[in-house]
C-alpha cells in the first residue's frame, strides 16, 4: 500500500501572530498545533482518533478559540459519531459541543473575537454550551456553496483577503474553483480548490493545488506539492511533503526558502487539555 506524507492545513487569526495547524495522518488519525508566527515555535494541542473537517473549522480572530467539525464514526455514543465543537485552541477537548450525527453542514464561522456562525443545516443538537463566545444567529454566509465542506471553506477564504475569479465546472460529480490573492512584487497566489469524486491518489474529495503568478513579467511558478498555502504579512507560507515552510517573494520568485517544523514523524499520544 502506497504511503503518503501528513496532510497540512492551517487556520491563521486575523488579528494576532497565532495560526492552528491541523495534521492529519494516518488516516484516522489528527491532531493540532498552536503556530507562533513571531517565533515560529510550535505547540502540540491535542489528537484525535477520527477525522476533523479542516474545510468546516475556523479560528478566532485573537486566536484564542478554534471551531471544528469532527467525527469518529461511533453513531450511538453521546456527540452521535460526528459533531461541531468549540475549543480553546490549539486544544480540542470542547467547551461548547453540537453532536450532528452524519456528515452534511457542521463547523462553522467565526464573526467577531466571542461570536461564531453555526453551521448548521440539517440540525444540532446541543450537548453543551457555553458564556466564552455565543453563537451569532443573525450572520449568513453572502454566498451559498453547498451544504459540505466549501459551505465554510469558501465564505472563510473570501472573508481572508482571497478573491474568487473563476468557477469551472469539468463533469458530474467533478469541479474546481479558482482563487487568487496579491502578493508583492505584482505576483499573485493560485488556488485552484478541486472538488471530485475519484481524486488523485492520496488526497480526499476536496483538494488544493497552487500556482504562483506574474503578469508583469509573464512568470508563472508551478507549485504541485504544496496543499496549502497563504500569505503570513510579507512572506508566504505553505504546507508540503509533511513540512511547513515559508518563504520571502522576490523579482524572481521564492527566496530564502525554509522549513519552519516538519510534521512528518509523528504519532497519536493521549494529551489533556489544561482546562
């Protein structure tokens, strides 16, 4: 059986020097870290024996709480095998817990440093709640893309500086959408977010590819290992092969590339929550 690197994605607060990095692998198993990007030091938060909905989940703009879509197939337990929670990141032991119990909707939105959009869908119900942040009942996405991961996915990109320029429809059951974000220097940041059944081998349903862009010079940089990637202030950030790496743009392209923490070589160990 084919071996394939950790999975990478990474939620950035808008507010404050702090990110949660979400690693996956093997499959079933997960666990996040707390990412100072002054520093660049790491903090483990906790595993998961299941799967987290990376596209469904979102940090507070402080990155102080983290809202995540999980499940771990036990269908009769208490949180129904899949549920929305709220944590205080980078832990995930929930301070407010939805149990969903199948796969539509969940996860949700932040909208304000103590408020965050449910979403909601087919229905939560609630097994615990609670005073730190409330739940924003008026807020709605200003787009409708779906009721799985892009219904989150989508609205959190946009909502972070990404402009979506292109949607492309290539078959049933196979699309992808188009994202671009200025960098300096006139380059600009790709993502091509693929939505397909039969996805390459090693990647889920949902996947992204990134291309890096510039029209003044008529470069363009493929970039096929990376799974994700954003904008951290003046350099660029981004996940592949199991490393986070950065990177500052130049005239020509990437400079002074370095890996920040390979995520690679780990493996799933009880942690608890300080709280």
């Amino acid at each position: 059986m084919a071996r394939f690197p950790a999975r990478i994605h990474v939620l950035l607060a808008s507010d404050a020097p702090l990110g949660v990095v979400i690693r996956r692998g093997p499959s079933k198993s997960v666990c996040t870290l707390l990412w100072d990007r002054r520093s660049d030091e790491f903090t483990l938060g906790q595993w998961l024996k299941g799967r987290i909905y990376e596209r469904r989940s979102d940090l507070s703009p402080d990155g102080k709480y983290l809202i995540y879509f999980a499940m771990n197939g036990k269908w009769k337990s208490e949180a129904r095998g899949s549920w929305t929670a709220i944590s205080r990141a980078p832990y995930l032991k929930a301070i407010a817990i939805f149990p969903k119990g199948d796969c539509w909707n969940g996860g949700g939105l932040f909208t304000g440093k103590k408020s965050y959009w449910l979403n909601d869908g087919n229905g939560h119900t609630v097994l615990r709640t609670t005073t730190e942040v409330r739940r924003d009942a008026r807020f709605q996405p200003s787009e409708n893309f779906g009721g799985e991961c892009l219904g989150v996915y989508y609205p959190r990109l946009m909502r972070d500086g990404w402009k979506l320029v292109e949607r492309v429809n290539v078959e049933r059951w196979k699309d992808y959408d188009v994202f671009e974000r200025h960098l300096q220097g006139g380059w600009i940041l790709r993502k091509t977010a693929h939505a397909e059944l039969g996805a390459p081998a090693g990647k889920g349903c949902y996947w992204d590819e990134h291309e890096l862009i510039n029209r003044r010079s008529n470069t363009s940089i493929k970039c096929p290992d990376w799974e994700w990637a954003d904008l951290d202030d003046t350099r660029l950030v981004w996940a592949a092969t199991g490393k986070l790496r950065a990177a500052s743009i130049g005239k020509a392209g990437l400079v002074g590339e370095t890996v920040l923490r390979d995520l690679e070589d780990m493996s799933f160990e009880p942690i608890e929550a300080p709280y």
